[in-house]
C-alpha cells in the first residue's frame, strides 16, 4: 500500500490532500493507485460511521470491492452494523452472524424474509417500531413480489411515518402488480408528495402494474394531471411504448418548447431519442435557447455523437463561465465528449462551493483520465463527496448499467452516482 493510501486510512483530511499533492508531483497518481487511495478512503469513512448513522454510504455499486470492510462493520453493533449488513444482502453476500434480537439482527431477519413461505414474518415487520426494519421488509416485499402483501404494503404507503418507508412501499406495490395494487395507488395519487408521485409513476411502469391497469392510469395523468407528474407519466409511456398514439410525445413537446424550467429540463434529459419530432424539438434548443436548456440539449447530442463542430464550439462558450452552474455541466459535458481543454476547470470546479459540483467534476475528470485531478476529491471536505467519488472510482464498468427506473439511461452518463443535472441546473433559472 502507498504512503497516500495509508495517510487516507488515519482518517486526516489535511494530511491527505497534502498527500495526494505531493504524489500527483512525483507522478505517482496513475489509474490503479487512485484506485487503492479509494479503497482506502471508503473503507476509512465505513470504519469510522457512529450511531447514530446521519449518513450510511451509497456503496451499491461497488459493495463487493469493499466486502471485507462491510463485513467487518455489520459484525458489529448498532445502526452501521444494521446497515452495512443490509448491504451486503443486497449485493447477495450474506453478512456475518449478527446479535439475536438486536435491531441490527431484526434488520437482517427482515430483509431475509423473502418469499411465499417467510410472508406472516415479512408483514409482521412492516409493523416494527424500528424504521430501519420496516424498510428492510419493505425490500424483502419487493424481492417477492406477492400478491398476498398487497393489502400490507398499501397500508405501509398510507401511514407509515417515514418518508423513504412510504416509497418503498410504492415500490413494492409496482413490482407485485395486478388490479388491486394498481387501484390502490390510484386512491393514494391525490395524497401523495412529489417524490410519491414520481414513485407511483414508476410503478405502474413495471410490467405486472402496466399490464394490470397501469398503463391507462399513467394515461390519465400524462392527459390530466399538469407539471412534473404529467411529464413524469408522458416519459414513462414513452419508454414503454405504450398509450394512445401521439399522447406522450405531445405531452413532452409541450413541456421542451415550454417556459416552465424543471419540465423543460426534465423533458430534454428523458425525452426519448428515437421519437423524430422530440429529437427535432431538442436539437432546435440547442439552437436557439439559453442557458440550462441549451447545455441540456447539448448533452444529448453528445450522448448519440452528434455534436458537430459549431455545437462544440458554443458548448466551449458556456463552458468559459467559471461561477454559474450552466458552465460547470457545460464542462462536464465537454469531457463527455473527450474534450480535454476543460480539465483545468473542472479542477477549480472542486473548489466549488456545491458539493454536488465538486462530485460532478471528480467524474468528469476520470471520464477525461485525469485520475489524478479527481484524486483531490476523495480528500473532499463533504463526507458524501468523497464517499461518491471513492465508490464510482471502484465500481464495476457494468454496475452503471443496473436497474430499472426513469434514470436508468441517465446512469450511462458518469455513473450510478452522478448528480442528477435536472435538479443542479434548476435552482439556477
């Protein structure tokens, strides 16, 4: 192991940055060095989590690379051990023996209740007084997707007093599917938040709830409904195909040539390529709009290799903006396309004073090869920050590939872990 990677498990930030300064110098910051300095960044960040856990690492998509670690911290107690073993089951590697009776070890007995025969379990947990085990059923609900826990999973979407609870709850209701879940989403609908309703949407997409009625209900609220939902449901019909002809293209038309900055960013980066006249309509953006929408629509061309010579070259423009944000995703962009003239930005850029910048930069300057640029960024002031980045670094090529859902092209981007551009552009305009 290098001096840098061990200055990263002592866990000193100032040290570290130090570190990684002196070894860029030398030299020493190829690509599989960077990658050690992460193992050790992300295995220093799970040792060292305190219950109670504000923040457990999003480590899906490179759970096996740091195993040893998360088997080391679910062997323990309290919340991270709960957790880290929640992570490993998921990643299909059972987790080591875990207390009897703890909330650590009702955590894992709930996430392990999967299946016909575990349901009188799985639905007694949905009751538990630990949110953590609640959750941890409500994944083992959606692992089996059976009919029998519907009328559970409805009452868990309605009242249960945790947020990310109740959408799992959504979630799961979708993966079961048939009438009764599809129906009993419906009469949730009008008291659902924003991200219910764009949980509700997702479900009714999976393929037991499209084929049982929820197709005509994303129908209703592509035609019905107005704002983010609307797009929401226009963009799920689309990328199933399904729906009158014409509905969800209309919809989606209306929401690019629109003047409402959210719908129209969320319209450009979703909007499915293969329709002509969306296609058309985000190439004219392109063209003719400013800011968001612009460099938006610019990610689009670059993501099918049609950004020509003229369109580079205005995207180096926006690109030249050192304090807006239009600027920082214009240059991330750029290195998406293989533009190496904004590797010294993308540099300032992790002095940003927004953390999901500073995260979106790091990317971008693996995408350009510049491991050693986005080495600063795993001694990052922001746990998060360097969390994200250390994970992306280890992550498997394919792991950005994995998983259904409205973002999942979006994961072909940087990453499973990229910011998501509709929410860092918005604020902006």
């Amino acid at each position: 192991m290098g001096a840098t990677s061990r200055v990263a498990l002592e866990g000193d930030l100032d040290g570290l940055k130090a570190a990684v300064v002196t070894a860029e110098r030398q030299g020493e910051l190829g690509p599989s060095r960077v990658r050690e300095l992460a193992g050790a960044v992300l295995s220093r960040e799970l040792s060292s989590l305190q219950d109670p856990v504000e923040h457990f690492p999003d480590v899906a998509s490179c759970a096996t690379r740091v195993q040893g670690v998360l088997e080391d911290v679910a062997s323990g107690s309290g919340e991270a051990a709960t957790l880290a073993s929640l992570v490993l089951i998921d990643a299909g590697v059972r987790p080591r023996s875990v207390p009897e009776h703890s909330a650590s070890g009702l955590a894992v007995e709930a996430r392990q209740a999967v299946g016909l025969g575990a349901a009188p379990r799985r639905r007694a947990f949905l009751l538990h007084g630990d949110a953590d085990v609640r959750r941890a059923a409500l994944e083992a609900a959606r692992e089996s997707a059976q009919p029998g826990d519907v009328d559970a999973l409805l009452e868990a979407a309605r009242l249960d007093p945790d947020p990310e609870a109740r959408s799992l709850a959504i979630v799961a209701l979708g993966a079961v599917g048939g009438e009764r879940a599809v129906l009993g989403l419906d009469d949730l609908w009008p008291l659902g938040g924003p991200e219910e309703r764009r949980q509700t949407v997702l479900a009714w997409s999976a393929p037991k709830s499209a084929k049982a009625g929820g197709i005509e209900r994303l129908v209703n609220v592509a035609e019905l409904s107005s704002g983010t939902p609307a797009v929401l449901a226009a963009l799920a019909l689309a990328r199933l195909g399904q729906g009158p002809p014409g509905v969800a293209t209309a919809v989606l038309l209306r929401a690019i040539q629109g003047s409402d900055t959210e719908q129209k960013l969320l319209a450009l980066y979703e909007a499915p390529w293969s329709t002509p006249e969306l296609r058309a309509a985000i190439v004219a953006v392109r063209a003719s709009d400013a800011g968001a929408g612009r460099v938006m629509a610019s990610l689009r061309l670059v993501e099918h290799g049609e950004l020509d010579d003229a369109g580079r070259e205005d995207l180096r423009q926006l690109a030249q903006d050192a304090k807006s944000l239009v600027g920082a995703v214009a240059r991330a962009v750029l290195a998406q396309a293989g533009d190496a003239s904004v590797k010294a930005g993308l540099r300032a850029d992790l002095a940003a004073a927004r953390s999901d910048q500073r995260t979106l930069a790091a990317f971008a300057l693996v995408t350009l090869d510049d491991w050693a640029g986005a080495a600063l960024a795993l001694g990052d002031d922001s746990p998060r920050v360097r969390q994200a980045v250390a994970c992306q670094m280890l992550a498997d090529a394919s792991a950005s590939l994995e998983g259904p859902g409205l973002e999942h092209e979006r994961a072909k981007f940087f990453g499973p872990l990229t910011p998501e551009l509709v929410a860092l552009l918005a604020p902006e305009h």
